[in-house]
C-alpha cells in the first residue's frame, strides 16, 4: 500500500526535473530579454489560434488528411458537421492550429562525445545544433532571430514508455528497437526526455546518449497484475460484462469455470447444453454467483487502480508539456495497452483528451506488441470445463480483452491529432513515423449548455463537405457530474 504514495511523489519529482531542464536549457543559451522577445513572437504566432475554455465546452481536435496521407490546412468551419449522440450541434468556436512540421531527422550517423565539431572545437554532447553558417558570419552578424532559434528547441518530445504493462519479451524488443531509433527519432534542434509511467525521468536533453541510456536501463514493474491462474479467473473485461452490463451468458460461463477449478462440480464441473450446473456439485448455486460476482467486482476495482494510475501519469506529463514554450509539443506513449471499459475508465481517458486538447499538447501512440495474435497459448490455456469446450468463451474473452486493449492508445492518438503505430512488426518505422505532429489541427468547441451533467458517455462523430478525405478526431467524451446535492 506504500508504493502509490512512493510513485506519487516520484512522478511529481519527473515533472519538476522536465520543467527545470528547460529553464536551465533556455536561460544558458539566451539573455532575460530575448526570452521576453521569444514569448511575443510565439503569442503573435501561435495564440490567437488557441480557445479558451472552460468545463462548460468541450473541445474536439480534428486532422483532415488526403489520399496521399498529407495534412489538409484550408478548410473552413463551414466543411465542418459535428454530432452527438448522432444529433447534430452548433459548433461554438472554430480555430486552426498550424503546428510546425518538425525539424529533419538526425543523420543516421550520430556524433559522440568529444566528436570534432565544423569549427575544429571539440563539441559536447549537451550543446546546441551545429550552425549552419560559418563561424565567421556567426560571429560578425549575429541576429536576435538566429539567438532565439537556437535557445528554442523546435519541438519537445516525451517518450512515454509504459513499463506497469511490458511484459519481458514486449519490452527486450522495445528497448533493443528504442535505442536504436532515438537518434534518427530526435532532431538536432529538439528536446527530449524518456519517462516511465512507475516514474522514472531522463529529464530533458539534446544528449542522445542520454535518452538512450535511460531507455537500456528500462525494466518492467507491474503495479497491479492480474493473476491468470486465480479461481475464478475473470479479467477486465468479462468483469465489466458481469458487473455493469449484467451479461447473463457471461456469469454462467464464470460460475462454471469456478466449479470446474475449485474442483466442487460432478466429475468435471462443467456444464451441460442447458448451461445449468451439473449434478452432485457442493456448492449452491447462489454461492457460485457470489463467488464470482465477488471476484468479478475485485478484478473491475485493481483495473481501474491500474487505469487510474497509468492515466494519471499521462495527465500530469501533458499538463506540465503545455507550459513549454515552443508550438509543437509531442507525447509518445510506448505500451501493449490496457482495458479501459469501465465508467471510471472512460472518464480518465475523457479527462485526458480535455486536456491535451487545452495545452496543444499532440498524443501518439505505439503497440508495443507489434503484430500480435489473439489465440491463448499454452501457459494461459489451462483446465477447461464442458461448457467452455463447447462454447470457446475462455478463448472469445481472450480476443476481445487483446483486441481492446488498444483502444485507449487509438483514442488518445485520434482525439488529440496524433498517429496510433499498430499490428505491425515494423517498429523501427513506428519509431521514425511518431515524432512527427501533423501541420494542421482544427479545433471544434461544443457547448454543454444543453447537456446533462450525469456523468454519461456521448459519442462525438466529425463529418466534412469534402470528398476523398480521411477524417481523424476524437470518438467521445464523459459529460461532467453534477455534485451531490447536501442533505439538509
């Protein structure tokens, strides 16, 4: 019970590492007064396209791509229909955010510490980009537009590695592909920091080397972790089904699954094509269903500690990237992902687009797993009863919690302008594909005036009067609960 106030405090002590490597970064290359200048070019260019909001409205990023996968920049709020709960509403506030495409990619080979620099002086791993000027003309003429371009890294960059969910084969292939990929992922001009979601920081810094050392010494650390051989052995997902969605089939399969592996059913526990319980079982019927709603409610209660947690620590990154100066900000989250079906869930994730959508902070995402497979391998098959041999609910359960588990890396990527790297073994090319932002994000505000504050999911849905173009936005979003009215 110790360790979440442990990780608490050790995430807090990430952000403020993030947020002083930047202060330290910026006040050593540049004076009090081209900081002051730097902060109005950056208004100038980039404030008057951001709203601002409150809770009463929520914000919907969009990104319009054409055939070519191209960024669409010249749309107008009248291409734009936004629905809810399929009805359509009035689209309060309208803006186009031009995010900066990024700077090139670092060449494939990297300069290591004491690696001779164009000027003949040795260069740190630490400094700023090489000038693409000569010496001289550096010296001579300096500009307070080239001082303030290179004190400002053109993007920041967070790689989120989500080491509560790697299992050991998923994060030996992430690290040896991650090492790989952080010099050709990070620009000469960005900054970047490797955090974990248990806490772990590398801080912000132009050292590759530094990041890739922070990615070497990555290991994994469950905090919550279902256990697989427990009876009744019930995961998020069928627990969500037994407990919110009083599914019917799936608390007889679980009943039986338990008189099978408590060994109290007939000579196998199973069911018959009735699906009621064979005979000479010890246990009553209603004690089965309280053992498995009991375990059933359990598994829903460690998985939303775990979403809590995970979603908690992106919270708190995003947050602390939308105060860095600068227009492109990029959030990485590296992991096989995680469940998030529960109410309490889908407001985390709800709480999370809300506000990376505020602080013009871009979310993608990676599958850790790569191209993975849903079938249930030996070690996770175990005993079957009768029933489940028959129906194959163990292994329908299994696909669908595989299948969803990704759904929260989609969601953020899509509801924040960003790209969802999946299904695919290709993670060198997922590395390279994720850092960069889209040009253009359209920002459509709906007003909550006329909804109510229950706490229900709203399926949000965007369309475009334009033809051949793919549409990414946001799939939905938690309207805010009204609090409890005192009792008098």
């Amino acid at each position: 019970m110790n360790e979440l106030p442990r990780r608490g405090a050790a995430i807090s002590i990430c952000c403020v590492v993030l947020c002083c490597c930047v202060a330290v970064a910026v006040r050593a290359q540049q004076a009090d007064d081209s900081v002051a200048r730097l902060n109005g070019e950056v208004a100038a260019q980039g404030g008057e396209f951001k709203i601002r909001v409150g809770v009463d409205s929520v914000l919907v990023p969009v990104v319009v791509r054409d055939a070519h996968g191209r960024a669409v920049g010249d749309l107008t709020q009248k291409d734009f229909a936004l629905f809810d709960q399929d009805k359509p509403v009035v689209i309060s506030g309208f803006s186009v955010q031009k995010r900066a495409v990024g700077a090139q990619l670092a060449p494939s080979v990297e300069r290591s510490a004491g690696a001779v620099a164009p000027n003949g002086a040795v260069s740190a791993p630490t400094t700023s980009p090489v000038p693409t000027t000569t010496p001289d003309s550096v010296k001579n003429a300096p500009t307070a537009t080239a001082a303030v371009s290179a004190a400002l890294p053109e993007r920041f960059i967070v790689f989120l590695f989500d080491d509560m969910h790697f299992d050991p084969g998923d994060l030996l292939r992430i690290k040896t592909v991650a090492t790989k990929m952080l010099g050709q992922s990070v620009g000469e001009s960005d900054m970047a920091a490797v955090v974990t979601t248990s806490g772990t920081s590398s801080g912000l810094t132009r050292d590759r080397a530094v990041l890739q050392g922070a990615v070497e010494k990555l290991t994994s650390h469950p905090l919550y972790q279902h256990d697989s051989h427990a009876c009744p052995n019930i995961g998020v997902y069928e627990a969500d089904l037994i407990v919110n969605k009083h599914n019917v089939q799936a608390l007889e399969a679980a009943e039986q699954a338990y008189s099978f592996c408590a060994h109290v059913g007939g000579t196998d526990g199973g069911a018959g094509a009735g699906g009621g319980q064979m005979p000479g079982s010890s246990v009553g019927e209603d004690m089965s269903a309280r053992m498995v709603r009991f375990a059933a409610t359990q598994t829903l209660e460690i998985g939303d500690r775990d979403v809590a947690v995970t979603l908690s620590t992106v919270k708190e990154f995003v947050q602390r990237m939308g105060k860095l100066p600068g227009q492109q900000h990029t959030l990485i989250l590296v992991s096989p992902g995680f469940v998030t079906v529960t109410p309490n869930s889908m407001r985390e994730k709800s709480e999370v687009l809300n506000l990376a959508a505020r602080a013009n902070v871009t979310i993608s995402a990676l599958d850790a797993r790569g191209l993975y497979t849903t079938n249930l391998d030996a070690s996770e098959r175990g005993g079957a009863s009768t029933r489940d041999l028959m129906t194959g609910e163990t292994q329908q359960y299994h696909s669908e919690t595989m299948n969803m588990s990704e759904n929260v890396m989609s969601e953020l990527a899509n509801g924040t302008g960003g790209t969802f790297f999946h299904n695919s073994n290709d993670l060198e090319g997922g590395f390279k594909s994720l850092a960069r932002a889209p040009e253009y994000v359209y920002l459509l505000e709906m007003s909550l005036e006329k909804v109510r504050f229950d706490g229900a999911f709203h399926r949000l849905k965007v369309k475009i009067d334009r033809d051949n173009l793919k549409v990414e936005f946001r799939h939905g979003y938690v309207a805010p609960q009204s609090p409890p009215k005192q009792k008098k």
